[in-house]
C-alpha cells in the first residue's frame, strides 16, 4: 500500500486511509479489525475511528462470524455494504450487450443482456437500448448508480472514452464516454474489453497474487490486457493490447486492419471455426459445443486441432518473449478448449520461450471468470473513482 505524501494534512491522511480500507473490503472480502490493522499499516485507534464512521453511515457492517473457532469471544468481522455504493458494468461485444449492477464488494445485484444484429450495432441505437435497460434495471432493484464502466471491443482513449475504431462493430471515433454520462447522468469509464478481462482477473480471477499477468481475450477478434508489477498497462493515450494483429503468418489471410496473417486470422473464432470443420457463422454455442465434444479425446484434439494449436502456441511465445508474464490467461472463447491442448500449449511456451525459461516457466491457465471476465472488469474500472468518495 502507498503512503500518503509526506506532510500531507490529516484530512488527507484520513481520506487516504479510509479508501484503503475500503478498497482491501471491496477487493478481499469481509475482515477484523485486527487483520485490517496489521495489513494496512496502521494502529488499531486508527482503525477503529475509520470502521466507526463508515459504520455510522452505512457503508459497512459489523457481525459475528459464521463459523467460530477457539475459545472465548469471536472477533467481529467488517463487512462492506453492497447497496452502499452501486455501479453499472457494461460489456459492450459484438454480438451481444450484456449489463449488471455491482454492489460494494462485488456482488452482483441484478444483470440484464441483449442480442445485437447488425441494425442494431449503430452506436446511437445501442446508447439508446443502454439508457432504457439501465433505467428499468435501476428501478428494479431499487438502486441508482454511482458510476459506469464500460467494456468495448476497440481501440479507446482512455481520457475521455472516445472509441477510436472497434472494426467488428463499424464503429470510428464514437464519442461513447461523453454521449453516455449525457444520457446516464453519472461519471463513465471506458476501457479496452481485453485491458479489463486483465483487470478482472488480477483482482477477482486467476492472477490475483501475481505482478506481471497477459490476458488473452478471444470473442470474434483477438485482444491483449497487460498487468506490469502489478499496473496495468496503458500506453500511450491508453492504445495498448492489440496482440491480435501480431502478423504471425505473412502472406496469410487479409485482416480488415490492411494486413495479412495476423494473429486473429489465425486463431479468432472464424479460423477456430474452419479448424473444426464448421462455417465460420456458425453460433458461439455450437462451436463450444463442438470443442467439449472433442474433450475426452486428445487423439481428436491434435488430429483436429494440430495447426490452430500451433499458430495459437506461436503467439503466445511471441507475447511472453516480449512481456515476459509470470502468468498468462486465456479468456473468452478459449476457455472452452479441451484440456489437452492447454497442456500443449504450456509445454510448447516452455520449449520455445527464452523468457519462459528463465523466469522458471510461465504458468498458463483458463480464466475461471468466464464470459463475465469483461463485465467484472468494466465494475472495477467504475469503482475505482468510487471508493476514494464513498
């Protein structure tokens, strides 16, 4: 935890301290007194005039725990509120919308989802279809929120949430940071969908404890999130991440960003697709359909999948080279590849990584978050304005 700045005011000091230990509930969970005290640095006086105020105004709770053990009086344990502070989380896909409300804590509230088409993938229709969900959402659970964060498939400024270009949506410069905080009438996050899948997992997924994690994110398009000593990393103007158009195969497939043989043509849904000898159209549930099929079969997986395994291993020893990750995360649709090629894939980096064997093997591991990876993260990007305020 940092410090607060040295001869700092003691109003500031005691904001720093209180979105401390707000931020250590939100992020970890219900906790004593004692345990805060000792993981934040600070002396129980300190603590007890902290978890006091934010009692007296609601933002956590005091109770027994559930489970005792031992002898004599249980130590209370401080729980976050989750309705003290609401936020909205949207993931914003390519073929679908997907919205929560997300409590103090992390819980979700309440979650709605829609189907989009291709009329219905203008940026004013889905501003529009956002409002209206996020009103009847609210008023469904009675919750207003604070904040919103926003997951997208695209190159975004991180300023002010201008989508520089989301190819698989059509989308160029859409002003959506300001066009939603006019409509929603809150403060609005944007961020890239795989910088927030990485975001997600670093603080409620696979690489919580870990300093340097790249997340792989595979919908349509191929997306990188990149956790450096513990930051994420941004770039400049927030353009970072764009794995996905790595040329791995010159002279390969066009890409629509005016290259051949880009990574995603390679191991994106419509090239997993044609390895499985479905159309490239087919429905996300088909295709995982297929994969699980193949599950108990690793004959069938290297048969089937032998050359996409070798494009997909090929990026990933190019990003570990490059970034040098203690872990790396696959998110999305590749959380549905069967075991065994995991496996291969992990032997394959160990093989031909340098960086890999160096750091005594890069550990490789399927997303437990799932399809809610991004949404999660959109909520953490929303929060963490928030927690400094409550």
């Amino acid at each position: 935890m940092s410090s607060p700045t040295a001869g700092a005011r003691p109003d500031e000091v005691r904001r720093h301290n209180r979105s401390a230990l707000l931020r250590r509930l939100h992020v970890d969970g219900p906790s004593t007194r004692a345990s805060l005290a000792a993981e934040l640095g600070l002396n129980r006086s300190t603590i007890k005039a902290l978890v006091d105020g934010l009692a007296e105004s609601g933002v956590v709770a005091e109770r027994v725990p559930a489970q005792r053990s031992g002898a004599g009086r249980p130590s209370l344990l401080v729980l976050p509120q989750p309705h003290a502070a609401v936020v909205m989380a949207i993931d914003i896909r390519v073929e679908q919308v997907a919205m929560a409300m997300v409590g103090l804590g992390g819980d979700i509230l309440g979650r709605d989802s829609w189907n989009l088409h291709h009329r219905s993938r203008d940026p004013g229709e889905v501003i529009t279809h956002i409002a209206d969900s996020a009103k009847l959402l609210a008023d469904e659970l009675d919750a207003r929120a604070v904040g919103v964060g926003v997951s997208v498939p695209g190159v975004v400024r991180r300023s002010d949430g201008l989508v520089h270009e989301a190819p698989n949506l059509h989308w160029t410069d859409v002003a959506l940071g300001e066009r939603l905080a006019a409509v929603l009438k809150v403060p609005v996050q944007i961020g890239n969908d795989a910088e927030l899948g990485a975001l997600a997992e670093h603080t409620r997924g696979a690489a919580r404890g870990s300093s340097d994690v790249v997340y792989i994110s595979a919908d349509v398009g191929i997306g990188g999130g990149v956790i450096s000593s513990g930051q994420p990393l941004r770039g400049t103007g927030g353009y970072v991440g764009e794995l996905g158009h790595m040329v791995v195969r010159p002279g390969g497939r066009r890409c629509y960003c005016g290259c051949h043989g880009c990574w995603e043509t390679e191991v994106g849904e419509a090239a997993l697709c044609r390895a499985l000898a479905l159309p490239e159209d087919s429905p996300r549930g088909a295709v995982v359909a297929e994969l699980r099929s193949l599950a108990g079969s690793p004959d069938s997986v290297a048969h089937r999948l032998g050359e996409f395994t070798e494009w997909l291993a090929m990026g990933l020893v190019t990003a570990v080279n490059m970034l040098g990750p203690e872990l790396v995360v696959l998110g999305d649709l590749f959380t549905a590849l069967p075991e065994s090629l995991v496996d291969r894939l992990r032997r394959t980096v160990q093989e031909r990584s340098l960086v890999s064997r160096a750091v005594g093997g890069t550990r490789i591991e399927s997303s437990p978050l799932g399809r809610d990876a991004k949404l999660v993260g959109a909520a953490e990007l929303a929060f963490e304005p928030v927690l400094g305020e409550v």
